[in-house]
C-alpha cells in the first residue's frame, strides 16, 4: 500500500506546485481515509512566524484532493468549488499531521473533510471540501505513476 501511494505522492511533486513544498510522507490509507505527515517550511510563515491560514488550507486542499485521486486511480479529478477553513490555532514551521477523510461521495459532487494536527496531537485547523469529481486528461497508469 506505501508503494503504491508513494507512486502518487511522486506524481504530485512532479506534476503539482503545492507538491513540491509540503514534502507529504504516506502515514496510513484505508478505503475513504488518508493520513500523511507533511512539512510546513519557513516559506509558509507569515511576519508573525506562524504558517499563514492559506498555506494550512493550501495543505489541506491537497490531501482532500489526493485521496479522491488515490481512490480513482488517477481517472477522475477533483474541482474545488467550497473550501471552507477552520482555524483553531497556529502553527509553526515543521512537521505536522493532516488527514483527509470522504463524508459524502456521490456521481458528481464529493464532501471531503481534512484536518491539521500540530506536533503535540492538536487539532489545528479543519477543511470542508466539496468538489466537483471529473473525468482526468492524465489518468494515472498503475505501472508508471
């Protein structure tokens, strides 16, 4: 199963900007959830030091967005058309938690919720995602991703 997420998390470095600057680590996967370990470096903070809200929603948008992408294969993509974030509280540069599980996936539309757990295990900041699922141009092969 690592492998074989490692395949798209390798993909999305390559293929997307954000992918380049969280340096996402598979945790665990199972049918519907996603936990992956991810960086926020000194490039995210703002002049107060902490990560600046959109970088936490930015992270949150892709993990939401990878786990739809996993379950598909790569066939559908998923269109952003609500990010609703929470902030429960800062966070610094350095590791956290973020997970992304399926509330609701339907033929057309999909409810994602992701979360951001700082160092210690607290909860950070929460992401509703509804998105619009659509047939991929760049459909992930099994062999090569």
């Amino acid at each position: 199963m690592k492998e074989d997420f490692n395949k798209f998390l390798s993909f999305h470095r390559v293929n997307g900007g954000t992918g380049k600057i969280f340096k996402f680590v598979f945790l665990e996967y199972k049918e519907g959830f996603l936990k992956l370990k991810a960086e926020f470096s000194k490039e995210t903070l703002n002049p107060s030091r902490n990560v600046q809200g959109g970088m936490m929603t930015s992270m949150l948008d892709d993990i939401t967005s990878l786990l739809i992408i996993y379950e598909s294969r790569g066939a559908i993509y998923p269109n952003s058309t609500n990010l609703h974030s929470l902030h429960h509280r800062p966070l610094f540069a350095g590791e956290v938690t973020a997970t992304a599980e399926i509330v609701k996936k339907g033929k057309n539309i999909a409810t994602i919720k992701g979360e951001l757990y700082n160092a210690e295990g607290k909860l950070a900041a929460t992401l509703m995602h509804t998105v619009v699922l659509m047939k991929s141009d760049f459909k992930v092969d099994r062999n090569t991703v």
